[in-house]
C-alpha cells in the first residue's frame, strides 16, 4: 500500500470534512485523578458494506463513488467487505463467498485501487472482532435497544433475532475503531451508529482515564446519500425488493439500465427549476437526485437545465448519462469474477496490511484494559 502523510491533498475535501484536513487532536473527559494528554491521530477513513446480496445503485451513489474519491484526499483508506455483520441473519455459505467477491469486483471496478487504499473482507482481520468484545462490555443496553435499524429489521419477532442481530452496532464501532478512524463515509441511515461509536469511544476512554479513541466523525454528503426506489420513491432502494425494476443492480448491461430508467415511476408534471419544486414529489426528486450524483451537479444546476421539460424528455437523458457512468462497471466486475483467485489474493494483501495497524492498536487497548499479553 503506498503510505502517505497526515495531510489532506483536496481543499475541496477539507471542507466537506472539517477537521480532516489535519491530524485530529482530542481530549476526552476523564476522572478528575486521571491525567490526560493529547492525542494527535492520523486522518484516516474506514467504511464497509455488507456482502449480503448483489450491488446495486444505491450502494453505488451512497457509498462506493465517495469512497472512490476519498482516496486520494486523505492520508489513509480502510475499504471492507462486512461479511461478519452479514450472518448477523443466516446466509447461504456459498452465496457469502460469492457475494464477497463481487462486492470485492465492484470496489475494484468503481476504482478503488488496492494500490492505494486497503482492501478487506472482515473476517480475514481478527481484531475486528476482538475488540468488538470489549466494546460489547463497554456499551450499555439501553443504547442497543434505541437502534433503530435493530427495531426495523427485526420486526413485531425481535426474540427470534439473532443476538448478533441486536449487538452488531458494537462490532461496527470496533470495525472503526480498531483503526483509530477518524472519518467514516456513511449514509443518513447509518448516522445513529456512528453516534453510538462515538459514545463508545467516549466511555472508553473516560472508564480507563486515557484519550485512546477518536471522535470519529460520520461523513453525508452529495445528492443522492440514500437513493430511492425506482418503483416507489418513498421507499429506499434495496437488494431485498421483490421487484427486480426497483433497483438498478450494478451487474445490469446497458440495456436493462435504460430499460429500468424508461419505466422508472414519475408524474405528469414538467420539472421545476429550482429545488423547492420537488417538495411533495418523492419520485421526481429521486430520479433529479441520480442524475446530479452521477453527473457530479448539485439539483439546482440540474435543475437550471432541465427545468420546464417533461419526464418523456428528461429520462433518455437520465438513462444515456447511467448507462456512460455504469456500463463500464458492470464489464470490469464481469472480467474481475472470471478469476476469483485474483479478489482473493487482493483481500489476503489487504488483511496483510490492515493488521499492522489493527494489531498494534488491540494490543494497546489490552494494555488499558488490564489484560496479561506477552509483549510483542
């Protein structure tokens, strides 16, 4: 992995990340006995997606293209394929290495290169889960049971849910921990685990009477952070819809993008030309939101060109500009899955790098906790 300095290239970047741009320094609350010093960590982000299923869309514009671009801004870039968080709900093992694989393909196709950033499948990096244990001591239960994604995918049967199900936000607290992140890319529906981290965070270092773990901070930007529904624009797009039309899946060819784009929902009304015209049209703003993330526009400046045409006019523009932007995606995983030895030297090259950090930082947090470890 090529190494780089502390310091941030893109001034752009600086301000979409705040305090990126230099070395974090922090000082968590301790016992008034403690003596506290300060801690300069690193900028360094981590994000991962889970291997549950076939990329699509969403997953594309809300994540993967922002990681694409934080690479190169940032002094480090931790990538991950979350398969531990996947069996949180039973997975079909064979479908699992599968769909690593090809989440693995479609990092690599968007550009994410491994040269780069570091490239992981979790479970290759058993720290992950070490200090998720501890964490798991550290959180309380009140603050699990106020996650709301817990509620929504468990359902009215959330005693039939797998532990690991209600205790998963520790995990993803350790998943960004254990690299002292300072930054995490995530969509608005992630925002409340990255509060929770922080909490965890704090607690740690507060309980122990060290500055050991960063505030790490959640990074939303862009137009389309949670993209929507094709089918339905109040419903956010999933893997998990019944409804191939619903989503555009980043294996799509050229045709079956266009195709989506033609029958994607709409109204009759011409579009506005300015943002506020969108309030109270979930399907409209869905598709303007796609066009500016994939064209790299703000809604206003869509807005300003396509203002006062018609949805029959507006949506080959849509699906010529997707199908540019994806097309070539699709074909790079497809030549990337032909050989699968390749993704996983990839990941055994990653998990390689990602230990010299990980290891290092859990033995430390053994030290704070009191564990007997033979000095490395």
């Amino acid at each position: 992995m090529r190494r780089r300095s502390g310091l941030v290239k893109s001034e752009r970047l600086l301000t979409s990340l705040g305090p990126v741009g230099k070395p974090e320094t922090q000082i968590c609350p301790a016992p008034k006995d403690t003596k506290m010093t300060e801690t300069t960590f690193t900028p360094r982000v981590f994000s991962g997606i889970q291997p549950s299923g076939g990329l699509h869309l969403g997953n594309y514009l809300g994540a993967i293209k922002r990681f694409v671009t934080m690479q190169d801004e940032v002094a480090e870039s931790v990538y991950c394929m979350v398969d531990l968080h996947a069996i949180t709900v039973w997975q079909d093992p064979k479908a699992l290495q599968h769909s690593t694989r090809e989440l693995a393909a479609g990092f690599i196709a968007s550009g994410i290169s491994p040269e780069k950033s570091i490239l992981i499948n979790q479970s290759q990096v058993p720290e992950h889960a070490q200090l998720g244990w501890i964490f798991n001591c550290v959180a309380r239960m009140g603050w699990m049971q106020r996650m709301t994604q817990f509620k929504d995918k468990a359902g009215k049967n959330s005693q039939a849910a797998s532990l690991g199900l209600f205790a998963y936000p520790a995990l993803m607290a350790a998943d960004i921990l254990v690299y002292h992140a300072t930054h995490v890319p995530v969509g608005e529906d992630q925002k409340q685990h990255l509060e929770l981290t922080r909490d965890i965070a704090a607690k740690f270092n507060h309980d122990y009477g060290v500055d050991f773990f960063p505030m790490t901070e959640p990074v939303i930007e862009g137009a389309a952070t949670r993209v929507m529904s094709l089918r339905d624009g109040t419903k956010k797009m999933s893997k998990s819809d019944p409804s191939d039309a619903s989503r555009i899946n980043m294996t799509d060819d050229a045709d079956s993008i266009a195709k989506k784009i033609r029958k994607a929902k709409s109204d009759a009304d011409a579009l506005p030309s300015e943002a506020k015209g969108l309030e109270d049209r979930p399907d409209a703003r869905n598709l303007i939101n796609i066009y500016a993330a994939l064209a790299d526009m703000t809604v206003d400046q869509v807005l300003a060109d396509v203002g006062g045409k018609q949805f029959g006019e507006f949506k080959p523009m849509l699906s010529d500009l997707a199908v540019a932007k994806l097309s070539p995606i699709s074909t790079e995983m497809a030549r990337l899955m032909s050989d699968p030895a390749e993704i996983d030297r990839v990941l055994a090259k990653g998990a390689l790098q990602a230990r010299e950090i990980t290891a290092p930082i859990l033995q430390k947090t053994y030290d704070i906790v009191g564990m007997v470890r033979p000095a490395i």
